[in-house]
C-alpha cells in the first residue's frame, strides 16, 4: 500500500509549480520547510488555516518519491502527533494527484480519491 503525505496550496500556486517543475510554499522561505499532513491530520489543518482561501488543492505526495528531505516534527500545538516536514522544494514527479478541494456544510472532510490512490 502506499503511503501518502498531504499538502494544502492553491490552484493559482500549484499552476505555478508545474511550470517552473517543483512547488515551494511560502514556509519554505520563512521557516526552512514546507507544512504537510497525514490524511487523519489535514481536515484539522484545512478548518484552522484555510477555510475562507478560495480555489484550493490538496496535492497528495508520494513520500518515497520525494528528493528532498523528510522530517517528522510535532505541531506547536501538539494537536495530532507529529506532521511531515519537507525541507526543500516538493518535485513535481512525486505529487500522484492535485485534487480541488472546498469545504463543504460541515467543513473539510478527506476526499475518497486520496485513498483511491493511497490503494496504487
């Protein structure tokens, strides 16, 4: 089975990402790596950040796919364990899908097409 890691970003961003061939959020330059979650951890993620952020994606990454490194950290507020750090841009050739996702009447629930691919 494989694993996935999960990362939140925009449609306008990920456009971006594929033309310059690797995605870098923001954090990558503020704080030195790039935020994931585990599919049991970006619901909570997606409801505290991005509720009112128009056009989002949820990329779904192939960690074993990944060249740059991968770190498992806790949260500051230690919420849901420890989350998947990527510190350095994400390759374009690890990201298995870039799935649209909006919250819908009672928030942000994990779309079943992650889990299709979790099954690859």
């Amino acid at each position: 089975m494989r694993r996935l890691i999960l990362h939140i970003t925009t449609a306008p961003e990920w456009k971006a990402a594929c033309a310059a061939g690797e995605y870098r959020a923001p954090s990558l330059e503020t704080e030195g790596f790039i935020h994931c979650s585990l599919p049991t951890q970006v619901t909570h993620v997606a409801q505290w950040f991005y509720r009112d952020v128009p056009d989002l994606l949820l990329l779904c990454i192939d960690p074993d796919e990944l060249t740059s490194e991968l770190r498992w950290e806790p949260s500051a507020d230690s919420f849901a364990g420890e989350f998947p750090h990527v510190y350095g841009p994400i390759a374009i050739e690890s990201v298995v899908a870039a799935l649209p996702w909006s919250p819908g009447d009672d928030g942000f629930v994990v779309p079943d097409d992650v889990y299709e691919f979790m099954d690859g």
